[in-house]
C-alpha cells in the first residue's frame, strides 16, 4: 500500500509568500540551505558548500533545512549561531514538538510561531502532510514567547 503524501527529497521549497512576508520584517541576508535554483538570498550555501561549516557571524539567517534526520543537525547549529555569530536565525521546521531537537534547541529559542493549517511548499497543488513551526532566535532571549499566524501560501 502507498501512502499518498511520500517524497524522495527531504528538501521543500520556501513557499515564496511566506518568505516575502518574513523578509520584509527581517531582511535576511544568508540563506545556508539552499540550492542554485531555489536560494532566497543572494548569500547562500549549497549542499556542496555545506552551510553546517560555515561561521554565519554578523548574518540575519533564513533557515529552511533539509527535513530528514539531518534536521538535528541544522537546529543545533542554528541554535549555536545565535547565541555566538549571527544576530537573528530564522527556521522555518516541521512541528515536530516530540523529538529531541525540538526540546534542545527550539524551546530556548525568543519565539516560536505555530502556523495554523498546513503550507503548500514549492509550486506543490497540495498541502504539506505535516504542521509547520516558524522559530526564531535573536541570541538574546532563550525562553520563547509563543504565537500564532495562518499558512501564508
């Protein structure tokens, strides 16, 4: 039996609203998961160039990593750089409250925005399978305020 929602990529695409939106509070100058094609910076890390070991001091940080089981590692480094180098990191992450990452990072984040509904990523006609998380970190607060937005598609 096949699911319905499957993907050979761990990769999904920015909806380009949302980061419109979010850009015009931020203005973000690294995107550090991006591909040629899809970056939404004009500094940005391919997988070739690898943004877990680039420094990204002095940046305001838009972060949609790879969702797969490397996700732990972006988090973590996302985390790192806020509180040593960059001065605001932006995630945008799959809701996933239940994992190890969430707890160790996410929740010593300034603020995590839960998005009611589901995003539609990239130029996909349905809807994500999963809920998604806007996190930020400013490298000053570490215990989050908590808020809520509609799916900006």
């Amino acid at each position: 039996m096949k699911c319905g929602f499957t993907s050979n990529s761990d990769d999904w695409a920015t909806p380009q609203n949302l980061f419109n939106y979010l850009n015009d509070k931020f203005h973000f100058t690294l995107d550090p998961c991006a591909d040629k094609y899809n970056h939404k910076c004009e500094k940005y890390y391919t997988e070739m160039d690898s943004g877990l070991s680039h420094s990204w001091k002095d940046e305001i940080v838009f972060m949609n990593p790879p969702y797969g089981k490397n996700i732990k590692y972006w988090v973590a480094k996302a985390y790192s750089e806020s509180k040593n180098n960059a001065i605001t990191v932006i995630g945008l992450l799959p809701a996933r409250t239940d994992t190890k990452w969430f707890h160790d990072y996410c929740i010593k984040s300034s603020e995590i925005i839960f998005i009611k509904g589901r995003l539609k990523f990239g130029d996909g006609l349905n809807s994500a399978p999963f809920p998604s998380i806007i996190i930020i970190w400013d490298g000053k607060n570490f215990q989050p305020k908590m808020s809520f937005m509609d799916a900006i598609n």
